[in-house]
C-alpha cells in the first residue's frame, strides 16, 4: 500500500480540465454576439405602429360606443364572416 503526503501532485485530478475550461471562455469573450433582422420583421415592426388615421376612427368608434350611438350592421357583419371563413 501507498501513501502519499501532503503535497502529492495529483491531489485534484480534475484542476487540468478546469484550466482548459478557462481557457476556452477567455478565448469565447473575445467573440461578440451579433443580431441581424430581416426585412419580414422590419416591415412587421413597422405595421406595429398605429398610423394616425386609424387611431382617429378607433377613437371615433370608442365615443360612439360610450354614448350608445354605435350602429351595428347585423348583415354586413355576417356577410364578412361568411366571406372570411370560406
């Protein structure tokens, strides 16, 4: 049987592993993320924003709601949903 003392070199078996480890995220920081965005969501993020037209009639159709003055055109209305889900 062997016994070593104290200061036996290969004490922790895994300390070269860690110092690679290391190594290697030292290496990775120098590397820098990139985010690219295609034209699709340039144009959707675009839509995003309300054009001032229809916040207008948005507005519009809020009040009217508010004073009971909204008018609903119960066939146009399933005429649409007709048109939309054919």
């Amino acid at each position: 049987m062997k016994i070593y003392g104290p200061n036996h070199t290969n004490f922790n078996p895994y300390q070269k592993q860690m110092n690679k480890q290391s190594e290697i995220d030292t290496s990775k920081r120098v590397q820098s993320d990139k985010l690219q965005i295609s034209e699709q969501a340039m144009k959707m993020q675009e839509s995003d924003k309300v054009q001032p037209q229809r916040e207008a009639r948005v507005n519009e159709i809020k009040q009217a709601v508010e004073n009971g003055t909204y008018e609903i055109a119960p066939k146009q209305t399933a005429e649409k949903l007709l048109q939309f889900w054919k």
